[in-house]
C-alpha cells in the first residue's frame, strides 16, 4: 500500500511542477494535432494561404533551455544581429552581453547554470518563519499574512511528511524517481536551501539586473525544446513532428527551473523578449504562489503596450483555476484579477485537449469557466528533445505552444492585424464539440482551429484595405 501511495503521488506531482508528463510513442500520433477532427486544422489553414507571402515573426520561448543546434530547428532560431559572438561586450547597448541567440536568467557571468530551486511555497515559508516561527495562532491576531504563513506551513510540512519515509529506501524505485524524491527533499522543499547562490542578485529588488549569461541551453534543455518544436520545428521533412507555424524565429529565454520560477526571472524575461522584438511570448510554467504579481503584470502590460501576446500554460493539477490560481495571472494595479471582469487583450491561458472524442478534455488539464480561454492539444505529442531526438510527451506545457504557434502563423501572414486581433480572431473561431464538453471549462467553449481562425483573419485583413 505505501508504494501505491507514493506512486499515485507521484502521478500527479513529479513532472507537473515543470507542466508535462512524459508518454510512450504510440503509432498514429505524428502531427495528429495539425489535422483535422480533433486537431487544429493547420495544414488545411496552410492550403487556404499557399498564394500568400508570409513574413518572419519572432516568437519568445520562456522555459527551461533550447538546445538550439537541434536538426529539427535549423534556421528557426533568433540570431540578435547586433551582438558579435563571445566578444565579453554588449554591442548592441541592451543590457546583457553577448545575447546572441537570448539570455539565461538562471545562471551568472562566469557561466555556472542553477538546477533545482524552491518552490513558491518553501520560499514564502522561509521568508516568514522568520517572523512567525514558534508563535502559538492563539495568541496573535489574524491577519493574512500569518495566514499565509500558516497555510505554506502546513502544506511544506504535508508534503515533506509524504516524502521522507522513502529517503532511506530508494533503491526500490527507479532513477527517475528517486531523483524526484531527492530534488523535493533536498530542495524543492528546503526552507535553508539557497536558490539563488549562483546568480548572486537579491530576487526581490527587481532593479538588480547584473546576473545571468548567453547559455540558453542550460543544464536541462528537455521540456524548452519540445516547446519550441511545437511551434517552429521544420515542416514536411519526417523528422519528429511537425511545427505549427512555418516562418518563425524561436527567441529562447532561460527563467524555468527545476522547481518554481522566480517572479522576478518571469517579470525580467517578459521585458527582454518584449524589447528585442518578440511579438509572441510562450509560457509552458506556472505555479500555486506568487511573491510579486503585481511586477509580474506590469511586465505583462508593458508586453501590452508593445503589441505583443502572451500564451500560459492552464497548469496540470485538474483543478479549477477561477478558484485556486494558477500564475502568474493578469492582475490590474489595485490587485483585482481578471475572473472579477478585467480583461487584458494579450494574454490567453490554455487547457489540453485529446484526440479522444469521448474524453476530449486531459485527465491532468486545469480548467476555468473564465479563467482559461481555450483548448488545444495536448496529449501524446511527438516532437523534438535535445541531441536531436523526438520524444512523445504531453501537458498543458504542449498545448500552450499550439496556440503560440497558431498565434504565430497568423501574424506571418497577416502583418497588418494586431495581436490583439489576432487574439480575438483565435477565440471566435474555434471548434466548439457537438458534447458541449467545454462548455463550463473555458470562456471560448472550444479547440483551437487554425483553419476557422485563418479565414477570420482574410476578412478582418480585407476591411482595412
């Protein structure tokens, strides 16, 4: 019985912190989600512009590392032309030396990359325990940050109390799992672990800027990569899957760890994919706390005020995310987030679909009648791994980049259309299933279609002209 508990555990919990799962290759799924059915309908959007040109958009990949030499993304990556390589000088005046492909939050200038780090919680508890540790709630006043402190408290200490049984007996299991019981222990769960020792900047004065370097490949480039094949991953040449958009540059930005992202790395990463060109930003991340949302909305809002959208993964806790949030969120200055009616017009969140029409929606999927907005694909999708390999994998961390990439492909084609437009050109035109299954689960009530979401935008095109 104790194993089955620990793996039941570990089914929900041990890729989820990073928002995918790994699965067996399975004949038949190869680009299942760029057909039709229960696809997006890509390819059959590409034959409806086979007579249009289409121009090259710059799409940012916030997540764990690219391995940009992969056979599968040649000519897909973002080259900054105004950084000469391993020159140790910012040319091009941005900040941040020798960015030629993009930039790695999660590293320092001698070129050492962090691994593991905290998670939210861990990292809230520290903080607060130093303020609160031993106090009897009896004796003092409720107020919320006490309770937050109470609440982290006990779900650190839930969750160690789950693990530590298994520290001295885990040569049962094997390695992927006792390196996910030794990562939560050690540090995802560590309240004296520093995760911040090799970038050497303080995580809360987000004027701090002197920390990170130009390896964008990081110490673990796996889950980055299959995110970025999704969208940009050579078309039409039987080498894994194929991307979803044809004429992109994939502009890598490392800020994802093995545990939960800093808000400042979020908040940062936004502004540099923003003000080196990105008009497309993916973000395959996500977790239950935030130190600072408010500086990570006006990182999005600045992403705003530049034309520039923003994909997030809905997370995999199967859970409702109008509920327990899922950030980082869209939040507005007086910290009123968008389930109460403030919408931002460049930010979509997205749930997994199958291509199961009777279980449509992912087991694992986050759902929300508000906050999510739409469905895309999300389970068994092959595509690209570093050392050019493919691997079958599936989360809502592979149905983010589906929108990102369809988001993509539209702008390609259709420059004159703002991402806002683009936006609402992928919420009016998805497939809404007979079942009604997605009815209560996000806001638009479908799957993304890319055939539908095409032809919306020829209209909106042929009004401005």
């Amino acid at each position: 019985m104790k194993h089955l508990r620990l793996f039941s555990m570990l089914f929900v919990s041990l890729f989820l912190t990073v928002n995918f799962l790994f699965a067996q290759a399975l004949p038949g799924t190869l680009n299942w989600y760029n057909g039709d059915g229960l696809g997006m309908s890509t390819n059959k959007a590409y034959d409806l512009l086979k007579k249009k040109k289409s121009s090259p958009v710059i799409v940012a990949v916030i997540d764990s590392g690219l391995d940009i030499e992969h056979e599968d993304l040649k000519g897909k990556v973002w080259v900054n032309k105004g950084e000469i390589p391993n020159n140790k000088i910012d040319d091009d005046k941005n900040g941040f030396v020798d960015d030629v492909h993009g930039w790695n939050f999660l590293g320092n200038a001698s070129g050492e990359n962090q691994g593991p780090a905290r998670l939210e919680k861990t990292r809230i508890l520290a903080q607060l325990m130093l303020k609160y540790d031993g106090i009897d709630p009896q004796t003092i006043a409720s107020n919320p940050e006490f309770d937050l402190y109470l609440k982290v408290k006990e779900d650190v200490e839930a969750a160690l109390a789950e693990l530590e049984p298994y520290r001295e007996s885990l040569d049962q299991f094997d390695e992927d799992t006792r390196n996910y019981i030794l990562d939560q222990l050690n540090y995802n769960l560590n309240v004296n672990y520093d995760d911040r020792a090799i970038q050497g900047d303080n995580p809360s004065d987000f004027t701090d800027l002197n920390y990170g370097n130009p390896d964008v490949e990081g110490t673990d480039a796996l889950h980055g990569t299959h995110v970025a094949g999704i969208i940009a991953a050579i078309r039409g040449n039987n080498l894994g899957g194929d991307g979803v958009a044809d004429n992109v540059l994939i502009m890598p930005v490392r800020a994802v760890p093995n545990g939960d992202e800093h808000d400042k790395d979020v908040a940062l990463a936004i502004r540099y994919a923003v003000d080196n060109g990105a008009k497309v930003i993916n973000m395959s991340f996500g977790k239950d706390y935030s130190s600072f949302p408010e500086e990570v909305a006006n990182a999005i809002y600045y992403a705003e005020s530049h034309d520039v959208l923003l994909v997030h993964a809905a997370g995999n806790d199967a859970k409702n995310i109008d509920i327990e949030p899922n950030y980082p969120e869209t939040y507005n200055f007086e910290g009123t987030d968008v389930r109460t009616g403030v919408v931002h017009d460049n930010y979509l969140t997205v749930g997994a679909s199958t291509k199961n029409k009777e279980e449509l929606v992912a087991s694992f999927s986050n759902y929300g009648a508000v906050g999510v907005d739409v469905f895309a694909p999300g389970l068994e999708i092959y595509n690209s791994v570093p050392n050019n390999a493919y691997q079958n994998l599936q989360g809502t961390s592979m149905a983010a980049p589906m929108v990102t990439g369809v988001a993509a492909l539209l702008k390609s084609y259709f420059p004159s259309l703002l991402m806002s437009e683009i936006r609402g050109a992928i919420l009016l035109t998805v497939q809404i299933p007979d079942s009604g299954a997605l009815t209560d689960l996000c806001n638009s009530r479908g799957v993304v279609n890319v055939y539908s979401a095409a032809k919306y935008c020829m209209k909106l095109e042929a009004g401005k002209k």
